[in-house]
C-alpha cells in the first residue's frame, strides 16, 4: 500500500521539503496498527538480552544479572536460552 500522491503549492527549496515531509507524516501516521501488545514476552526479553550494554571485562551473565535482578545460575541460563554465550566478556 503506497503513499497517496499531495498536491503541494509551488514551494521552493527548504518549504518545499517540509511540506512534503508534513504531509507524508499525516498519512503515514494514520496507518500504524502496531502496538507494544502485539510483541511477545519472549520477544522483549531477546531484545533486552541483546541491548543489553557490558562494562569492560564484565561477563555477560554479569551484565544479565544486573538488568534483570537475577542470580549468576539464572542469568547465566538466561543468557543459554537466548543462544548467548554467557562467559563472553567485553574486552
């Protein structure tokens, strides 16, 4: 589904581009039926998991435990689950 085409005034350099980009935003912005509902648990995990920022020499597992207050078994096995290496270190 495209983008209907606006008519703009005659509009020279910079008025112009934002013209455009006004009204590409108030149709693009009618059509956003995404929402934070439609994201699973484990989805929102995974990318916690992967944002997750790690301190030099800070293993992973570490870094796990402290974002999501865990223990070092289960930050580890967390880490495991996700397909991360859990002894990974930033060096």
């Amino acid at each position: 589904m495209g983008v209907p085409a606006v008519q703009l005034p005659v509009l020279r350099g910079r008025e112009r581009i934002r013209a455009a980009i006004r009204a590409r935003a108030a149709v693009s912005l009618e059509s956003i039926t995404v929402s934070v509902e439609s994201i699973t648990d484990e989805e929102l995990v995974r990318r916690a998991l992967l944002n997750t920022r790690l301190k030099i020499g800070e293993p992973r597992w570490a870094a796990t435990m402290r974002v999501f207050g865990l223990g070092s078994t289960y930050a580890a096995q967390l880490c495991r689950r996700f397909g991360l290496e859990p002894d990974e270190v930033k060096k």
